[in-house]
C-alpha cells in the first residue's frame, strides 16, 4: 500500500486504501491513535480477515496530530476529512450508512466526533476520550499547542472537552449503532468514560463491552484484549448486520464471576521453564538479542524476581554474560496458561541494550543457553524462538552467523575464506579511491541463491594485510542485471549486485599503512561466498591507491 493525499481548499489529507477481499459494498474507515510520526495503526496482519473496503486516515497536519478535528481552533480538517470519506463512497457507489468508522483511543475519539458530526450510522471506538480538551492538557503538550490558540488554552480546552458530549446531546438521529470498548482497569476510564456514558443510551443501538480480565493493566491492553471482538463486529458491519449487545462486561473475572466459579483451574507446565527469543540482531561485531525467560507458575513481578545468564558453549569453551531484565506487560498475554501469573518482568536483553560483543568469541560453533534463576529454583535451558531467526554478518574478516528455531540457537564464527569452484557469477565493474573513501561495485551472484529483490544479499567488504583486517559493509547496488546466469531461467539474478552506499565510497582512514588484499563476501540465506578482488590497496603515509594484482 502507498501512502496517497487528498486535498480539500488549502487541507491535505494523507491515507491508504485497500480494496474488498469478497464482494461486500461497505467501507470501514480507520482512525489512529498517538502513534510514532502521526503515523497509520490497525494495518497489519490484524485486517487480514476483514472483508470490507478499507480506508486509513492519517493525522498528520503541519507535523502534529488533531484529532481530526482542528488545528488552532480551525475545524477545516474535520471538513477535508469528511470530503475525503464521501470521495471514496462516491468511488464505491456506496452511501454513507454503508460506512463504519473505528478509531482506538485518539482514533476513537475521532471516530466518534467525526460520525456524530456528519451523521455517520456505524461507530466503533476503544477506550476513545471524551474529554479531549482535559486529556491533551494534562498528557499531550504538544498536541494541546497544535490544536489550541495560545491566547485563549483555557477557553479552547473547554471548548474540546465539550465538542463529543454536545454533538451527543443535540443529536436527533438516534439510529445509530455505537460500540465502545472500554475497562475499568484504564486508568482513563473514570474521566473520559464513565461520566459520558449515560448520555449515549438515547441511541437505538448503542453498545458497551466493559472488559475485567488481569491480562488488562492500562489503557494500551484493552483493545489488545477485545480484537477477537472488534474484527467480528466490524465483519458483521461489513455484510449489514449490527449485533444488539446492550452493556455487556468480558473478561475472565467477569465469566468467572457471572458461572460463580470458585475454584482455580490447574495451571499447565508449571514448573517448566520459558526461554524464547524473538528479536536477533547483529550490527558488526555486536549481537543484540531480546526476548522473554522465566518459570512458570513463578511470578516475576519486578526485577528483583529473576536473574538470566546467558552460556556460551562450544566443546570445553564456556563463556557466560549476565543479561538485563525488560519490563513488557504483554508478555501476561502472550504466555497466559489457564491461570493468572504476572510475568510483566520476565523480559530480557544485553545489558544497558549495549548488545554481547562476540569479537572474543574463538572460531568454532556455540550452543547457547539459557540459566535462569530466582529464589527457589534454578534450570539451565537451551535459548529457542518460536519461528527461525537467521542474521549473519562479517567483521574483521570473521563471517557469524547466529541461528535460531524452536530446538535452540547456535552461533557459528569462522573466518572467511575464498570460496573456488563455478558456482558464481563475479565482477569488479568499478573501483576507485578519492581521498580516503574507497568505492567498488560489480556483479556478485551466486547459482541457485535468489538476487530477485534488493534485500536479500548482503554484502561485505574485507580488507586485509600482514597486520590488520577491517571489514566494511556495502550496500545493494540498484541496478538490474542479467537475470539469466548459469543458463538458469528460474531463478532471478536481478539485484546480485554490490557497491558501497551511495556509492560515495567507504572509509579507509582507520587503515594503517600497508598493502591489503581485498575481498567481496555476500550473504544469501545464511549462506557465505567470499572471492578475492583482482586488486590490492596500498596506503603509505596516510594515501591510498589502488594497484592491480
């Protein structure tokens, strides 16, 4: 999807639209919360199985968020917005009763102002603010400044704390069918929720679901918790039905409390250890891993509660470093097993997010484990992944790789060495040194290894002398190649090639002086092909150049 912009008098409106999945005539219009750079949010694997048409609005205006509704005090943006919206439906040979409009949070709150204003029949907004003008004033600064007049914050914030309860109360359309999700648990919900609510049951079909769950600790979980709920009302949306819930309360507290059950149900695995990762990263010679470790059935609701080592091991080499905790309340969700444990401080990283410097590392292949230990028990397990993680990297002539699936992980370090036979395509198109920025590029491909997008190689430079060794990355070159090579016709060669970013050169001024043989390597798949340049750079006192071999 490619971000796109309508305009509206002098209001530029950025969104993103995706068609209908099956052949259902409606449109659900997205509304963002504070997200990073005003950006878009419900957009990934989250609407995969939502049939509707789809637009995302984003709020951006001159750099900062509205809430789709005014920048100082202007309210032309809820206008373009508005315009925006009819566009599409014109576009769709759809009405506007054939739209829903959800929003979570600011995207809520925008759901609802702009449907209220405009006389939109569908609504669905978690956890909105009602009370923007308090909200943005106690939270939000810099939104406060971008939607008030400096002059009159006062008067302003006012003013937006009764925009949505005033369109409610003059609102003589009442059939409208409103959902909002919402939890005590928020610490929002007694000032942007509770006291607005009764002012919505004059509508026909007006709804809230009221989630009690320990999974739920802030604002942030409740929607995370009801996605199950919202995707199958906005299906229903989608085909023209409006299920009638009235006040309805979800969650495992509430079940348990409405079954009137007493007893807790038996916890699963308890005992068992947890150590996966779901974060590798490896930038030069540093690895940077995250994940989550603990034991079940053993909270760990502070630091203090777990201590994780990892282990190095490859035949009689051990190594050990100590990791950090993370707190991610997430992680309750995540690996919830038929009882409640807060495992909010089961999370893990390097230390100060510093990342593990593996130059120490010996050549050879490491096992690595997991020691995690609190008070009452300690296990030494293997570090796993749900899913395969696969990053490789070259640093000082060293190729790493780190490798991770559900059975473990293991780091393979060994140095890199010319890769003979003719299994690959290579040449040095280019190379020249201006100062003390070295740049080179040609054709780089390996038979059977796919170069069909620019991502999927990457690329290193090695130089090396008597005494030193740098390694250097390169970027992709944007340039297609051939895609016919080895008198292969099924796989595509396109992007299998190398240069330095920009191709503005690398810097070689941390060389010493010497001659250095250089070497290309380039990494498909895990796999690692390096060859010898025909070249050899020079430096003597301080200047560099480029001798043929």
């Amino acid at each position: 999807m490619v971000e796109q912009y309508f305009k509206y008098k002098e209001t530029v409106v950025p969104y993103m639209e995706r068609p209908a999945t099956r052949d259902t005539r409606s449109l659900l219009i997205v509304f963002s919360g504070i997200v990073e750079d005003c950006g878009y949010e419900f957009i990934g694997k989250s609407v995969d199985s939502i049939s509707s048409n789809i637009l995302w609005i984003r709020d951006k205006f001159d750099g900062q968020s509205t809430y789709y509704m005014c920048q100082q005090m202007d309210f032309s943006i809820s206008d373009a917005v508005q315009s925006l919206i009819l566009e599409h439906c014109h576009k769709l040979g759809i009405k506007q009763e054939d739209c829903t409009l959800f929003g979570i949070s600011k995207g809520g709150a925008g759901a609802l102002y702009i449907g209220l204003k405009y006389g939109y029949k569908n609504i669905i907004a978690s956890v909105p603010q009602l009370a923007v003008g308090d909200y943005i004033h106690e939270t939000r600064p810099l939104i406060l400044s971008h939607m008030t007049r400096t002059e009159s914050i006062k008067e302003d914030v006012e003013q937006l704390n009764s925009l949505i309860p005033n369109l409610v109360s003059e609102d003589e359309h009442i059939d409208r069918n409103i959902y909002v999700f919402s939890s005590e648990s928020d610490n929002e919900y007694r000032s942007q929720i509770k006291p607005f609510v009764d002012s919505f049951r004059k509508y026909a079909n007006f709804n809230t679901i009221i989630s009690s769950s320990k999974l739920i600790t802030g604002h942030t979980e409740v929607t995370r918790y009801n996605i199950g709920l919202i995707i199958s009302l906005i299906n229903f949306a989608a085909e023209g039905v409006y299920p009638r819930l009235g006040d309805v309360r979800t969650g495992g507290q509430s079940y348990a409390s409405k079954r009137e059950l007493r007893e807790e149900p038996q916890e699963i695995d308890f005992g068992n250890p947890v150590c996966e990762m779901d974060k590798s990263l490896l930038k030069g010679s540093v690895w940077y891993p995250e994940g989550a470790a603990f034991i079940r059935g053993h909270a760990v609701e502070k630091h203090a509660d777990i201590s994780r080592t990892l282990i190095f091991k490859s035949g009689q080499e051990t190594s050990e470093v100590a990791l950090d905790g993370c707190m991610n309340r997430r992680l309750n969700a995540k690996y919830y097993g038929t009882k409640f444990r807060d495992y909010s401080y089961s999370g893990f990283a390097s230390r100060g997010h510093d990342g593990i410097p593996l130059s120490s590392l010996k050549p050879g292949k490491y096992d690595v484990q997991l020691k995690i230990s609190n008070r009452e028990i300690a296990k030494l397990v293997p570090l796993t992944s749900r899913r395969e993680i696969d990053s490789a990297t070259v640093f000082d002539g060293f190729f790493v790789r780190v490798l991770s699936n559900p059975r473990g992980t293991n780091i393979y370090k060994k140095e890199i060495a010319v890769t003979e036979g003719g299994m690959q395509e290579f040449e040095l198109a280019t190379s020249r040194i201006k100062g003390d920025l070295f740049h080179l590029e040609g054709r780089f491909a390996v038979r059977g290894l796919f170069g069909d997008t620019i991502h999927k190689n990457r690329y290193f430079v090695t130089l090396k002398s008597s005494d030193q060794t740098k390694s250097y990355r390169l970027g992709n070159g944007r340039r297609k190649q051939q895609i016919n090579l080895f008198g292969d016709p099924f796989t595509n060669y396109t992007y299998s090639y190398y240069a330095t970013e920009g191709y503005s050169g690398i810097d070689i001024s941390d060389l010493n002086d010497g001659s250095f043989d250089v070497f290309v390597t380039v990494i498909t798949s895990g796999i690692e092909t390096t060859k010898r340049l025909p070249i050899v750079v020079s430096k003597s006192i301080g200047t560099a150049v480029i001798v043929t071999r």
